[in-house]
C-alpha cells in the first residue's frame, strides 16, 4: 500500500469511528445534524452572490454540496475504503493524492463538528451560539487546516482542466472504475472537472472563498470588532458575519 493510500484507509477510519460513537448516542447525531446543517446554511448565504453568478454558481454548488453540505457520506466512505488498492493502481499519482487530501479534510470536518456538537446544549443554533461552539473547541488552527485543504483540493482540480494527460487518463478510466466500484469517485472527479473547466480558470473563485473563510475564522476567534472588505472577486464589501445573521 502506498502511503497515500493508507492515509486515505486511516482518515476513512477516523471517520468511521466517530460514526459508530454515535449510533450509540441520538442526542448527538441530533447534534452533529444541526451543526452540519447550519453551516451548510450560512455556506448558502454567505456565498449567496457566488451561487447566483453565471460564472462561478456551478463551483459555488460543488463546494457546498460535497464539501460543506449535511449529507451523511457513509455509503461513499464505504465504497472508498473497499476500493483504496484500486485506486491506487488504477489512478494517476496526482489524483490519489488528491483523494487523500479529500479523505483528511473529510476526518477533520467530522471530528470538528463532532466536537463542536458536544458543546452545544440544544440543538437550536443562531450566530452568537455558533460563535461560542467554534471558540469553545479552541481549535483555531484546525479550522484554518480545514480551509486549506478545501482550497488544495480546489486549485487540485482546477491544475487537472488544463492537463490534457489526466483529463484524457480520466475519460479512459470511466468503464473501468465503474467496473471496479468506482463509480462514486468517478463521478466526484468528473463533476469537479466540469465544474472547475467550465470556470475557465479558478484563481478569483478560490482567493474569494479563502478570503471570506478566513475572515470568519478569524473573527470568530479573536473576537474582534467585525471589518468589512472587499473580495477578491470585487463583489460587494462582506461582513465576516454576514454569513451567520439569523438564520433558521
């Protein structure tokens, strides 16, 4: 197994266990639902003009729905861990590290909402209990982990649209992952080709979302006065809590 490869299997493994913890306890999945699904709700609102723009909405929508949104991912968790040695043969270096990279950011997005849940004394949340969970963690550097792997994972697929050696190598492989279980990855990586091909370049989508994640984390930690400043993308001054106001 190649060290990729067995990072993948430890990460799926990590997350494995916190699944099982919780199937023993309901008050905690409740939990760990609620903060998921709030944070895939101040995702939509805090990239509202992303998701609404002709160029970037596609991308926007990848983000939030396999990196950010509440879906429990167990039956693609599964099928990875099953197909780990096949993936490592029958993909690219590049790809299987970025799968690894996936997997990592997977294990630590679990583990800090798991514990961000453990925090919370009812599962109603708002932006001033959501603010007091991420400082009670007081795992800003994981956070700041969290983003960057998210960026990785997309400057990843935006390098692969302009290589034609693993653009071509990913066609060819669509029988044959099928074939071999892969289809679940397959389809990840093809939705992520399309969509980052179609950005026709990636730079201001991903300097935009760093930007506003890590004004958020910031002012989450620190707990500074908020500042507005415009993105990178030159949209509208943001508000680091913009994203959070009152959501239901």
């Amino acid at each position: 197994m190649s060290p990729a490869g067995q990072q993948i299997l430890d990460h799926l493994a990590r997350v494995e266990r916190l699944r099982l913890a919780r199937a023993d306890d309901p008050a905690q999945t409740e939990r760990v639902q609620a903060v998921k699904a709030y944070q895939a709700r101040r995702f939509e609102r805090g990239y509202a003009d992303l998701l609404a723009d002709a160029r970037y909405c596609r991308a926007a929508r990848f983000f939030l729905d396999e990196l950010y949104g509440p879906q429990e991912f167990a039956a693609r968790d599964a099928q990875f861990a099953r197909i780990v040695p096949a993936l490592v043969r029958m993909f690219p270096d590049e790809i299987v590290r970025t799968v690894a990279a996936l997997a990592r950011l997977h294990a630590l997005s679990e583990d800090l909402d798991d514990t961000m849940a453990r925090q919370l004394d009812a599962p109603a949340i708002d932006a001033a209990v959501y603010r007091a969970l991420w400082q009670r963690t007081g795992r800003a550097q994981d956070r700041q982990a969290q983003i960057d792997l998210t960026i990785q994972i997309g400057e990843a697929l935006d390098h692969y649209t302009r290589s034609h050696f693993l653009r071509g190598a990913l066609r060819m492989m669509r029988q044959p992952a099928r074939a071999a279980g892969l289809g679940e990855l397959q389809r990840f990586l093809e939705v992520g080709f399309e969509t980052f091909g179609s950005m026709k370049g990636a730079q201001t989508f991903l300097g935009t979302v760093r930007q506003r994640e890590e004004a958020l984390a910031n002012a989450l930690f620190d707990g500074g006065a908020i500042t507005s400043a415009t993105t990178s993308s030159g949209t509208a001054p943001m508000d680091p809590f913009a994203a959070l106001g009152q959501l239901p």
